[in-house]
C-alpha cells in the first residue's frame, strides 16, 4: 500500500456530495439541537456503509441556545443597532443594562485598565488575541457591566457574528461553574456599526442601553467516532478529528468540509485496515460551538487511559478548502514538525506558500493533558487579505449566517 495509490482512491466528488447533503438537510447543526442529533446518526450511517466501526457516544452538555438581542444608543443621539447575543452570555432577563460605552481597545488586560471600564460597558474587537471567552473574563473581573464585540469583515459590513463567550473548557465541574463561566451579559454587532460607535466614543460620551436572552442549560448530546482497526499487533492510534456542530446555517467550511474529509478518508483507510500497522479513531465532535469543546473533551475522559497508553498523535481538520486560499498553515507539536513538514513539502509542492506554528490550545485541542502530540492544518490568507477583513483568518464570512457552500473551493479537496 503506497502513499500514491491511497492519494488516488480518494474522491473528490464523494467528499462534495457528503458536503451538499450535510448543509442543505442538516442546516443550523447546534449542539443539543434536533438537527444535530440527526446529523450524527446521518455520519453514523455512512461509516457504517462503508464498513467502518462506529460508534454514537451519547453525554450531557451545558450548551448555550442564544435568543433575542437589543441594542440601543441613547445618547448623545437614539438610534437601535442590530446586534446578536453571544453564546453563553447571561441573561438581562426584561431589565436593560444601560450605561456609558467605552472602547477598550484590544480588550486585553492593560487596554481595559488604561481605559477604565468598570461601571461601564466595553466594546472592544471579536478577534483573536485575546479570544473573545478571555475578553469576557477581563470585562467581569475589572468590573465592566456587559460586554459588546464588533465583528470582524471589511469596514462596511453589516454581517453579525455568531460565536461563544464560555472560558471554560469541556463540560464545567462544580468549582469552574462558579470560577469559568460567563458573569455579563455579551452582544455581537456588525463591523460598521461598531466602527461607527467606536468613532463616537472617540468624540465624546456615549450612553446606550442593551438585553440580551439566551438559554443555557444541559441538554444530551450526541457524537459518531468512527473506529479503522489496524491489521497489526500494535494497539497504537491515531485520531481524526473535528467538530461537527455549528452555529445557524450551512456552516459549510465551520465544519462540513471537514466533516466530508474525515469520512472520506475513513472509507479509503478501511478498505486497507489490513495493512495498517496502528488503528484509527475518527471523531465527529458535538458540543464545540456553543459548549466549548465538549465532545472532544468527553471522548478524552472516556478513553482517558487507552489515549495515555496508546494514543500517536491528534490530527484536527478544521476549515479545509476555503475559496481564495493560497496559504496552508499548520500548528503542530515539535515533535511533529519534520515529519509533517517533509509530507506537505512533497504533496502541496512549490504552489502553496506553507506556515508553521506551534500547537496551542485552539479547536479540539483537548489531548495535551493524557500526552498526545497534536497537529491541525488548515487554508489560509496572505496578510494583507486578513488585515482588509478585521483579522478574520478564516474569511469574512466566519461565524456568520453568510458561512455558504459558496464559500468552499471543490478543487481545493484535493
């Protein structure tokens, strides 16, 4: 069995179709939804077709179903702002919060303190660094009274992101439920809207007046891991993996793409099962929009022992194909690194400008704790792009109803 020959027994057309049919029958997949329960039985089934064990792991999830949203500005002029509830935020209930709204910058720690936000409400970028869960945290511990992040895109766009605000990891326990989760009630509003506010809170005080609805609550969940038994004595493995959940719509690169590839790859790898020297575990997570990495987390604490004592590597998709891509990136593990290196060297060739970072704690990192080393590659931008899109490294259309089929490059597969 030959690198080539497994390279040539991958389909391109059946990993399209399996994308078709995951965005237009199983739109809108959130964690604890019906539709996501369908979605899992639905990759189950085609695991199976195609002889792969597999198997439905069925776990409780404190998962987060945001619902109405308002935002006002009350002076020094009335105007009402379109704008989304973030995950796990908390509820005003049919109380507003008003106050005065200050720009914090980056929302990092000495930004929010330089610019005093306790008593007020912050507004500060939902993009990375720090992530919008930490940004949560900071405005709770300085003492800020909500939260509202401006999404990312080019300066014009009236597009409303969809994201989570939970820092805590997985499912909480009883001491990270009173120390890990949200405390503030959390908006998401457009770029331009925000832009436009930012430029009013640069000119003088603006007061505004906010509500926010969602319901958080545990619900089951349910996730299909697919099991590719190797024909040899080692009972080493691999993981495969990526969330299947999602925010409202077709999330079609957040995450079926990625859900199309590892079942793809699946089909191909048991055809061979025989002549693999370790076996291959590959996992549809559910609870990572709108639960913070739940499924992962579950799947770990469930083969905790098996992952310590025979765990190689995590490899995560997430995001693969995206239309305009000329870049692949990939965070990985040091002890990964040459190898993997070597790999996208001889397959992608002189094409694709190629990135490296070390793995961090991103997507479904939840295996640094039982000892496996990780590797997740991904399309990527040039800078330039990512800087005109507010730092959306992932496109503009990232975490929003706009996340289409159309977003996806078919050739780019493979």
């Amino acid at each position: 069995m030959s690198e080539e020959h497994l390279l040539s027994e991958l389909s391109v057309d059946r990993a399209w179709k399996n994308i078709e049919t995951i965005v237009k029958q199983f739109p809108s997949r959130l964690a604890g939804s019906d539709i996501c329960w369908q979605a899992a039985g639905f990759i189950d089934e085609q695991l199976r077709a195609v002889g792969v064990k597999s198997e439905l792991m069925e776990y409780p999830g404190l998962i987060s179903f945001p619902e109405k949203a308002t935002l006002e500005i009350i002076s020094p002029e009335y105007r009402a702002i379109p704008a989304h509830v973030l995950g796990h935020s908390v509820s005003t209930g049919t109380r507003p919060v008003e106050g005065e709204l200050v720009d914090a910058g980056r929302g990092t720690w000495e930004s929010c303190e330089e610019r005093g936000i306790a008593g007020k409400i912050a507004m500060t970028d939902l993009s990375y660094f720090p992530p919008r869960h930490e940004k949560q945290r900071i405005f709770s511990l300085q003492g800020a009274l909500a939260g509202v992040l401006l999404n990312w895109g080019h300066d014009d766009s009236k597009i409303l992101p969809f994201g989570s605000v939970k820092p805590c990891w997985g499912n909480p326990t009883r001491t990270t439920m009173r120390t890990e989760m949200p405390t503030l009630p959390c908006l998401g509003i457009s770029r331009a809207d925000g832009l436009a506010l930012r430029k009013m809170c640069a000119e003088g005080r603006v007061k505004v007046r906010l509500t926010a609805l969602c319901s958080n609550e545990w619900r089951p969940l349910r996730q299909a891991v697919g099991w590719v038994q190797g024909g040899g004595a080692s009972r080493e493995f691999a993981i495969l993996g990526g969330h299947m959940d999602s925010w409202p719509g077709q999330a079609a690169s957040d995450n079926a793409s990625g859900n199309a590839i590892f079942m793809e790859i699946a089909r191909v790898l048991q055809k061979h099962a025989a002549e693999l020297k370790r076996s291959l575990a590959v996992g549809f997570w559910v609870g990572h929009e709108t639960g913070t990495m739940i499924g992962s987390s579950h799947f770990v604490d469930t083969y905790w022992d098996d992952l310590r004592e025979n765990g190689v590597v995590y490899v995560q998709v997430d995001q693969p194909a995206l239309k305009g891509s000329t870049e692949w990136e990939t965070r990985s593990d040091y002890e990964l690194h040459d190898y993997h290196a070597a790999v996208e060297k001889r397959i992608l060739g002189s094409g694709w400008r190629l990135g490296w970072k070390r793995f961090t704690k991103i997507g479904d990192a939840s295996f640094f704790g039982v000892g496996v080393p990780g590797i997740a590659g991904r399309s990527g931008f040039p800078s330039s792009t990512v800087q005109a899109w507010g730092n959306a490294n992932l496109g503009w259309w990232h975490h929003s109803i706009e996340n289409t089929i159309e977003v996806l490059d078919k050739e780019l597969l493979g």
